[in-house]
C-alpha cells in the first residue's frame, strides 16, 4: 500500500499573534510546529504500512523552515519526502495549494492520499477535497477508522451529535483525517538518526508554476481583539430581567 500524507507547518498553538506589515498574515519570526491534524494523518498511514506494508509518502509546501516538518515525519517512519520549497507557496490559497501538490506527485500513483481534517492556522479544511477533485479521486472527510477490504477499503466518519457512519469506498482514495483517530508515537533515536539519509526531493515554485492561478480566496486583514471589560446592571423584576437578559443574548451578543 502507498500512501501519501499532505502535512503542513503551522505557527504554535501559544505563539504570540505578531501581524506583519501588510496586516495581511503574521510575522516570519514566530514559533512554527506541525499542524495536530497531519500529525494524526501521519501516524494513520505509518499503522497501515505496519499491517499491509507498502511506503509512507510526506508532502509539503513553504520556505526552507518548513523542511522541518518531513525530517519529524521521516524520523516517525516515513520513507521519503517531497517539499515545495519557496517562500510563496506560503501565500497560496487551498485552490491553489491543492493545484501545486497535484502537479508535484504527477508521476506517482497512491493508493491512499491523506491530509489532516484542518489546518490550525486557516482552518478551512479545503486541500483534502479539492485535490481528490483534481485527481478525479473518491474521498471521505472526519476519519476515525481505516480497514482494508477485498474491494478498497472500509472507513468510520465523524458525524454531528455523537453519531457516525461506515462508508465503503474503492481505491485509490483521498481522505482527510479527523484528530484523535489514534495515539501519536514519538520519534525514536535510531529514526532520527535514519532520517538523515533518507530520500527528500525538492520541487523548485517553477516546476509547478503552470498549474498555478490567481488566489480565489484572499486575506485583506488580520487584527487583534481588543480587550474590554463592561458591567451592565439589569433590573427590574424576575421575569423583567430575564427578557431583558434573552433579548441581549439573542440580539447583542448573537448567542442565542
């Protein structure tokens, strides 16, 4: 089985929000980590090459700091990698990004392709989607669970309310994982070490340059909240004060 894991490289969860000059993203000089989502991506495509063998593929995009997050990954089990390297890669949106991955493993087939569910600085859970629509893939999104069948594979979705739902799909596919699907494993000494020669391919923004367009989503400005304290005495009688409680609720602070 081959597997391709998308991973990304995402500011620290308590790195202090320091806006750049635009406005438009924050600062170079923050703290960066591997999104919690890939991390679980990760771990899922190294459990399955443990029980049907095969290789551990790891992808991602940016500048040279973000190389860092394939040397964790090859250091956890991965058997090669393949970076995006350039600072603007950093600026694409999941149309794009999607679009440059594409391009980068045109010559290789998967029988899996996972991403994490999200990515803890955007958030927009898109890339998974929109490469399995690039590729002409089946995917399924919020995975909790990945069995191998006769025909493909069987997989377990997260639904809303504590429900879920087994769907089975045909391979290759495209899934994007859901947090907590398993327990993450650490990097062991002789896989750090192994790491070191292990293949890593770089893909030049020129190489891919032509499947890129125009951003079709675009950050204008990020702030900071400011932080307020306010105290609002409401009287009147019980049943004044809770209309006029809900009527805040509902209408001010849109809670309700």
């Amino acid at each position: 089985m081959k597997i391709l894991v998308c991973m990304k490289q995402v500011p620290q969860k308590d790195a202090p929000l320091k806006l750049n000059e635009s406005g438009a993203w924050i600062r170079e000089d923050v703290s960066y980590e591997v999104n919690e989502p890939d991390a679980y991506a990760l771990e899922e495509a190294l459990r399955q090459r443990e029980k049907h063998k095969g290789e551990v593929v790891v992808i991602t995009s940016g500048p040279a700091r973000a190389q860092q997050v394939l040397r964790e990954a090859l250091a956890k089990g991965a058997d090669r990698a393949i970076h995006l390297e350039d600072d603007k890669f950093v600026g694409l949106d999941a149309f794009n990004t999607a679009k440059a991955f594409a391009a980068a493993i045109k010559d290789e087939q998967f029988d899996l392709i996972f991403t994490g569910l999200q990515s803890d600085d955007y958030g927009y859970a898109q890339t998974g989607v929109i490469l399995a629509e690039l590729l002409g893939l089946p995917h399924a999104t919020i995975i909790m669970q990945i069995e191998k069948t006769d025909r493909g594979i069987r997989v377990k979705r997260e639904l809303e309310a504590g429900y879920f739902q087994f769907v089975d799909m045909p391979t290759p596919a495209v899934l994007t994982i859901q947090s907590g699907i398993n327990k993450l494993r650490y990097a062991t000494l002789i896989g750090i070490k192994q790491a070191k020669n292990k293949p890593l391919r770089k893909v030049a923004l020129a190489e891919v340059q032509s499947a890129i367009g125009e951003n079709l989503q675009k950050i204008e400005r990020l702030y900071v909240p400011q932080k307020t304290k306010k105290t609002e005495h409401i009287e009147g009688s019980a049943g004044e004060i809770a209309k006029k409680l809900v009527d805040k609720l509902r209408n001010e602070l849109r809670v309700l």
